[in-house]
C-alpha cells in the first residue's frame, strides 16, 4: 500500500498543473487597440501576446489550446491514412520559379537572400516543396497514394493584419498533400479529407458551412471552403434561401437575369457630353441601369482585356482571370490605356468596334436587348446595341452575384453573409505535377503525371473562431474538446488545511483519472480567481470552500449559472462520470 501511494504521489507530481506555476497572465483592462471579442479575450485571458502588428506569440494557455486542436486534426487525419512531416519554412526560389508561382504570388511573399545571393522565400504555403520530395521518391503507381500532411508556421506578409489570429503575418497552419495516380483516386482521397474537415470542426465544437470556392491555384478543378458565418468576416458568401447551394462570392454564380422579349432597335449615336457613369447616364437617358452595358478595361501580361456587364452589376475580377487563363500581372487599365484600346476618354468606352486583345461579354449583355453603352468617342454613346448584330466576344459569367439574385440550382432568391474560412480544400490536379515534372510508371507502362490534392487548417485562425462562437460577458465558454483545461479547482482559504488538503485530494484523483485539471494555488482574493476562472472558460470549477463543514464542494459548468452541492469524498468521481 505504500508503494502505491509513493507511486500515487510521484505520478500527481509530474503531472502537476498549477496556476502559479503557468504563466497565466491575466489583465482586466481592454486593450485599445482591438476590434472583436476574440481578440480581446485571447490577450485578456493570456493566451496571446503581440511583438508588432500581424505577429503574435502563444503563451502556455493559447499553446495549450493549440495543441488540442492539432491533437484532434492528426487524430482524424491519420484514419484517413495522411502521415506526418515537417518541411523547413525557408523555401529555394528554385522550387517557386519551377511552377510558375515565383513572379505571380506578388508582394504577399517574404522573400530573402542569403549571403551568397540565393533567393528563398518564408513559405506562405508548400505545395512545391511537397510535390519536390515525393517526385524523388516516387516512380511507380505501386507507390500510389502517398498522403503527407505537416503543422508548421506560415508567413505572409499582410498589407493590413487585424482582427488578432484572424488575419496575421505569421501563423502556424496543418497543410495536408494528397498524391494520387488519376483523377478516380484524387477524388477518393479528395472525399475522405472532406469527411475528416467534418468531424475535425465538429469535434472542436464550431458551426460551419461547406461552400464552393476559388482555390487560388490556376486550373484547379474543384474547392471547397469550411466557413463559419460572422459579421466580421473577410469573405462575402453567396447562399441560397431554399436549397443547399452556398459559394464564396468570388465564384457564386446566379441565374442570368431574363429580359423581356422586344424587336431590335436601330442602333443610334446620342450626344451625352457630360455623361459619364452610369448614374450620369440613368439620369440623362431616364433609364435604369440594369438597361445599360457597363465597359470595363483590364491589362494582363501587356494584353488588353475589356469586360461588358450589366451597368448595375460589378465585374467578378476571379472569373474573368479564369476566362483567360494563367497571368502574372493584373490590373485595371490607366487612363492612357484606356484612350489606346477606345480612342475616346475615360467614360465612353463601349464593346462596338474597341480595340481590344480579348473581349469577354457577360451572358446577360448576351441576353439582352436593345442596351445603352459607351460608342468609344469622347462625348457619346449607342442606344440600342445588341450582341450578335453590332458586337461579338467570348460569352460567359462575368458578374458578381448580389442579394436577391437567383440560386443557379433551384432559382430561389441567394442571401449575401459575411463568413471567415477555417479550411480549404482543392483539387490542384496535375497543375504542380506538370510543372514541375512529378511522374510515375502507370501500370499500362506508360509515364503519367501525379494528381495532387490539397487540404488546410489555420489553427490558430480556429482558436480565434471557436471563442468568437463561445463567449458572454464575462469571457470565454470552451467547448470541452479544445479547452485548455477541462477543471479548475479553486481552494478558496489557503489558510484552512482542511480546504488546502480536499481541493490537493481532489485535483490528484482527478489527475489519475486522466482529467485535465488546473489548481489556482495562488494567494489571491476568491473574487478575482472566480473572474478569471470565468475569463479563461475552463468548462467545470470545483470550489473548495466554507460547504466542506458539511463534506461538500461547490460544482459550476461554466456555460451555465447553477451550481450544484456534490459530496467532497467522491467529487472526483461525479465530475469525472459528468465529463464522459
């Protein structure tokens, strides 16, 4: 029996986890210069701590959190067969120029030489690196799948960080590479990882929405974004009133407006000298905007491209780079460009007879009849133009969809949310294999390019997500399965042995029964280990206190107000059967 309670002790000891010892640093002040909640909870509760703008460093509670979250993401990662491995942050240009990337991913980059004058970059992402290591290594489609996966720090260089772990320069992401022999196998290992996003965010207590995105890789056939709808979100989302369909609005699309049957007019020439938005022009021509053809200029790699909308839609920028394929540069036209391609100036630019390398129309100007646009002549403009009689193009969606707009599947009305992305997966294809040369023995004895899928988390992006959906006035109500801890036991007289002693009894037995538990052995006033017990959110406090006259010690879930009497002799028991 001795044995086992020197034991007993030994294993408790390092085990310990006590708030003196922690490095808690608690504040009760709002700092100034914070815009949402979860930014102002992960520093008031000491999870956080800020070096400079967009650069955070995790202090024990936040890394606590963090490592939760990692331990579920590999949990379900690893059944879907992923493999763990770290790649070095510091990244050759080499591998970037070989895809095609080097010139393209722009000033977000954190790009460096080193002593000699080689170019590396601070990896934002490593697709390249990834499909590098397994080109060496992999020869035939026996070796197929290959699934790796990493949890490693990321750097971009945000032109405006804010919102905390929302948007940073440096954060630490799970990026997860799929390596398959076809597409047949792509979309195998490209389903699995969609059900293993499920149950990661599911198990970490978050709500979520499942829409189609731009995967940000040129060709790439197919995303999926995991969103989480929020006021304070970056992404606007496109979701349908009635059916399943949601999309990020970057590649939303909407049934295409129907205009009313009407004969051709002729095509006419007005005088419209100072008339030159389309609001100008709603006024001048008393008509609405929906009854005009908006002409916008762009240039791509020394090439000009003009896009038609409808004069109350908005140019979806995405969907015409995907019209016209892979561009290092982008932009809209200047001035002096815009006087090249038109003859006219800026305002009166219009589809008829411009001057254009590409001339993209959107299938609503395609649909429509008898438009008002630009005659590109300084001072005027074509009343009834039409497609197919006075100017052709390449047809196609080139609108950014807007509130009250069809659903493309079901026709019912799209609402417009804000959302923040905690996950994003794609299908790349062979894009980077291509590129880069990646290529196995096919069984048929021929040599095929790999097919390559990808999967990303930001956790620390989830941390800040998961408290903006769990919190109330007096700070942070985690979810049991990424709380930093799952019990805080609070002595409330450390000068009373008998308290002392119960809440130490307790906290071990709690300890051996695998419990993540946390002591406040501090000298300090009850209240302020009751306020930060409830700023920090730890999901049940025991407190030990003047009740254990009676052999009894306070219960409290933190996501209610009740508290409950439990006997101070099986209260590790109860609290332990309650968790399950």
């Amino acid at each position: 029996m001795a044995g086992f309670l020197c034991l007993y002790n030994k294993i408790a000891e390092v085990m310990q986890m006590r708030f003196s010892k922690m490095f808690i640093p608690t504040k009760r002040e709002i700092p100034t210069d914070v815009e949402i909640e979860s930014h102002k909870l992960m520093i008031r509760s000491g999870m956080i701590k800020k070096s400079a703008s967009g650069i955070y460093n995790q202090l024990p509670l936040g890394l606590k959190v963090e490592r939760k979250i990692e331990n579920i993401i590999k949990e379900e990662v690893e059944d879907a067969d992923f493999r763990e491995m770290l790649c070095s942050a510091l990244i050759p240009s080499e591998l970037w120029q070989e895809s095609g990337r080097w010139a393209r991913r722009g000033a977000e980059m954190f790009r460096l030489e080193d002593r000699t004058g080689k170019e590396f970059c601070l990896g934002p992402t490593h697709e390249e690196v990834f499909t590098d290591i397994v080109r060496q290594e992999v020869s035939s489609y026996k070796q197929l799948p290959v699934k790796l996966y990493q949890i490693q720090s990321k750097y971009r260089d945000e032109k405006k960080p804010r919102f905390g772990a929302i948007r940073t320069k440096s954060f630490t992401m799970f990026d997860a590479y799929s390596f398959d022999k076809d597409e047949e196998s792509l979309n195998k290992s490209y389903e699995e990882m969609i059900a293993a996003f499920k149950r990661i965010f599911d198990r970490c207590g978050v709500k979520y929405s499942l829409v189609e995105a731009e995967s940000g890789i040129e060709g790439a056939p197919s995303s999926i974004e995991f969103m989480v709808k929020s006021e304070i979100g970056e992404d606007e989302l496109a979701i349908c009133s009635d059916c399943t369909y949601a999309a990020n609005r970057e590649s939303a699309e909407c049934m295409p407006r129907e205009f009313e049957a009407e004969e051709l007019g002729t095509l006419e020439e007005v005088h419209t000298p100072d008339a030159r938005t389309i609001k100008d022009l709603e006024e001048f021509f008393g008509a609405e905007g929906n009854r005009f053809a908006k002409t916008i200029i762009y240039y791509a790699d020394g090439k000009t491209v003009t896009v038609v909308v409808r004069g109350d839609r908005e140019v979806n920028e995405n969907k015409v780079k995907r019209a016209i394929g892979e561009v290092e540069e982008f932009g809209l036209a200047t001035d002096e460009m815009v006087k090249d391609v038109t003859g006219s100036e800026v305002g009166f630019a219009g589809p008829i007879g411009i001057n254009s390398d590409i001339l993209l129309i959107d299938e609503e100007i395609a649909n429509g009849k008898n438009l008002i646009t630009g005659a590109n002549k300084t001072g005027y403009h074509f009343k009834n133009a039409n497609f197919g009689r006075d100017f052709e193009g390449t047809v196609g969606d080139f609108r950014n969809v807007r509130e009250g707009d069809k659903c493309p599947k079901c026709g019912a009305p799209l609402k417009i949310r804000r959302g923040i992305e905690i996950g994003h997966i794609f299908k790349a294809g062979q894009k980077f294999s291509e590129n880069m040369n990646a290529m196995y023995r096919s069984e048929e004895e021929t040599d095929e390019y790999i097919h390559l899928g990808c999967y990303e988390i930001g956790t620390e992006r989830l941390t800040a997500t998961i408290i903006e959906q769990n919190f109330d006035a007096d700070g942070i109500v985690w979810p049991l399965s990424v709380a930093p801890f799952e019990v805080e036991i609070i002595p409330v007289n450390l000068k009373n042995e008998d308290v002392v002693n119960t809440a130490e009894r307790i906290y071990k037995e709690l300890k051996l029964m695998g419990v993540d538990v946390l002591i406040d052995d501090r000298d300090a006033r009850p209240g302020t280990k009751f306020k930060d017990s409830d700023l920090i959110g730890i999901p049940v406090r025991i407190t030990v206190g003047r009740d254990l006259k009676e052999g009894l010690v306070e219960m409290k879930f933190r996501n209610s107000e009740e508290r409950e009497l439990i006997s101070a002799v099986d209260a590790a028991e109860i609290v332990r059967d309650r968790l399950l």
